[in-house]
C-alpha cells in the first residue's frame, strides 16, 4: 500500500509528529466490489463500501520524531522493563529515516492482575495510535478478529478491519486480552487469522472475510496477553517475542502505589483536597495487592477520608478483604 509524507499537527502528550499518511486499502477493489452487489439484499456490505469510499483509504501512520523520554514508564512498570528496552529499541531504528515504526509483535505472560493490559494502553499512549482492545476471554465468535462472511446473517467486520477502516491510524496498537482463553473448536480456530497478520509480508494484504477486500495490516502494533502459554499454538508463539513478567518487588509495588495515588489526584478536581503524598503505612498495605486491584482500593480509601471530611487516606479506609463480594437477596 501507497504512503506519502505529511507535516501534520503533534500529539499534545508525547509530542510525536504525524510523520506519513499511508494506504490502508485500494479504493478500486472497493468499487469493484460494490459494482458486483446485486440490487437487493447485502445492505450491510453496501453499506460497508460506500463508507469505504467516503472516508478514503488514507489514515496516519505516527511515530517520534526522537526516542521519547520513558523514565516515567520504566518507574511506573518497574517489572516491565525487558518489553519497554524492546521498544525503545525499535523506536531507535525508526529515527533519522523515512521508514514507519515497526515493531515485532510481543507476548506479555504472567499472573493476571499484575498490569499487562495496563503496559499495552501507556504504550498505545506513548505511540500516539490509540488502542483496540480484544478480550480473547469473552469471545462468542471464532471470527472477532478475521470478520464473518456476509453470506451469513448478523456479519460483520472483524476487530482488525475496524482498527484500520473505521480508526484514524494505519499503525494502531491491537491488544488480543487473554490470548490463551480462546476457545478453539473443530469448525473454526479463532486465532487462525493470526499466522498471517503476525507476518509482516503476509499482512500487507489481509482479507476481512465479510469485506473480502484487501487492507494493509502491516503496520500494526500487536500485544498479547496470556497467563498460561500452553494453550498458545506453537506457530503463533514463534512469531511473537515472549517476555515473562514476574510480580512486582515489594518495593516496585510501593512506587506503583505512590505513582497511582499522585495520578488519581492530579486526574481529579477533588484530588486537590488531598495530601500530595501517601503515608507509608498506606503504602505498606498497598503494595500486598496486586497492582490491577490498587487502583480500586484507593478509590475506596479517597471516598472514605472524603466522608470523614479528611484530607489523608489512613489504612482503616481500605476495603477490608473480601468486602467486594457483597451479597444482595431478599429478606425472608
């Protein structure tokens, strides 16, 4: 697919210059695709091509115009450094040359609640491509990500054509959530779709199967999530680089605590009724959980001091363990 250069406005966070706008599919299969449809019937695939060619086939293709500064992420995911260094590695390849941001597609695998999705969306954030999420683990069709022929009733795209038609950016960052939920079955391998689009060559030409029309996948960012890489095919693991992530230190759980507690504050106007830092005993507490879980708990801990008319979140405002499986019913 075509891409141009293009001096455009920058991303307000990172700074990070709209550097090219690339071709995601041709508008000629398109038409001819559409000029095949028979009068009646296939309205939703009428539809699809007709907003095809209204929106065009170019979309931004981002990367840093420099190597971003990444101390605040390495602080914020202290566990996740090996997958940060593999980034900042391929950013430094894209720098001084006209060639888009290319990144191998990695496999974070660890406990869950240990932040992997969380890394994906600070990633997407630093990239400037935004982020398509694709929780593998609440799947009810084999064809999320490839599309549904449209020969079959309710069809529609899949996540990928989505991402690159609908979204803004030929490079977006794909998060499949839990790839080693997926359920395969005998009629239709939900990852199937995967084994070309991890290859760069082949996914220059993806076809959606409901569209049936060539799209550009090859720019796109992927990451995946897993607990167990048992259930991950052989062939899909080999395509990706693996990164393990272990928990947290004692330690590197506090500065997550600390980092959170300073971000939920500054994020919110009644933040400001609240002391700028955490005691260390809160911090203490805090750093047992597992990070997916502080969050939640300082929402907590804030509402309580709040209702107390105290600007502190002392350890007595934390949920008490188990207080989150409330149970409701009637009385008899």
């Amino acid at each position: 697919m075509e891409s141009r250069s293009l001096v455009a406005p920058q991303s307000p966070a990172f700074k990070l210059p709209i550097a090219n706008l690339r071709n995601v599919f041709r508008p000629h299969d398109v038409e001819r695709k559409l000029a095949k449809l028979p009068g009646k019937d296939h309205e939703n695939l009428r539809s699809t091509y007709e907003r095809m060619l209204e929106r065009g086939p170019e979309r931004f293709q981002v990367k840093p115009s420099g190597l971003p500064d990444m101390a605040s992420l390495y602080e914020q995911l202290p566990n996740f450094a090996d997958a940060l260094d593999d980034v900042k590695r391929h950013v430094a390849l894209a720098q001084d040359c006209c060639d888009g941001l290319e990144v191998t597609p990695m496999l974070l695998l660890g406990p869950p609640g240990i932040g992997k999705t969380h890394f994906a969306r600070k990633l997407a954030e630093l990239l400037g491509t935004g982020m398509n999420l694709v929780p593998m683990s609440s799947m009810t069709a084999g064809w999320l990500l490839s599309g549904a022929s449209s020969q079959w009733k309710g069809a529609k795209p899949g996540k990928v054509f989505e991402a690159l038609v609908e979204g803004q950016y030929a490079n977006p960052v794909i998060v499949v959530d839990e790839i080693d939920k997926a359920a395969a079955d005998a009629q239709y391998d939900p990852l199937g779709s995967l084994y070309s689009l991890l290859e760069h060559d082949t996914a220059g030409s993806f076809m959606d199967e409901f569209a049936e029309v060539a799209i550009d996948a090859s720019q796109v960012i992927w990451i995946m999530t897993a607990n167990d890489e048992r259930c991950i095919p052989e062939p899909i693991m080999n395509r990706m680089n693996v990164f393990e992530i272990e928990a947290p230190s004692f330690e590197a759980s506090r500065q997550i605590a600390r980092n959170l507690y300073r971000g939920i504050r500054a994020e919110h106007g009644w933040g400001q009724g609240f002391v700028p830092e955490p005691g260390d005993d809160l911090l203490d507490l805090l750093a047992e959980l597992a990070p997916r879980d502080m969050r939640r708990a300082l929402m907590t801990g804030f509402g309580n001091a709040r209702l107390d008319q105290r600007d502190a979140i002392s350890a007595d405002d934390l949920p008490k363990a188990g207080a989150s499986k409330v149970k409701m019913g009637f009385v008899q």
